[in-house]
C-alpha cells in the first residue's frame, strides 16, 4: 500500500509540474511579441 501511494503522490506531483511548466510557457508566449506571418 505504501507503494502505490508513493507511486500515485509522484504521478500527482509530476502531473503538477508539468501544469506549471505549461502555465509558464503560456504566458512567455503571451508577453513575447508575436512573429510576423
């Protein structure tokens, strides 16, 4: 049981990095002037 809850808090802990990483990327895309065409 020990496991699967290490196993899952990593997935969930992952899983928010990987929001927060698109988040960023997101408004970096935002702020930056877009290229022409």
């Amino acid at each position: 049981m020990s496991l699967q809850n290490c196993v899952l808090s990593g997935l969930i802990y992952a899983q928010g990095i990987c929001s927060a990483c698109v988040l960023l990327i997101y408004l970096y895309f935002i702020n930056t002037p877009s290229l022409p065409g």
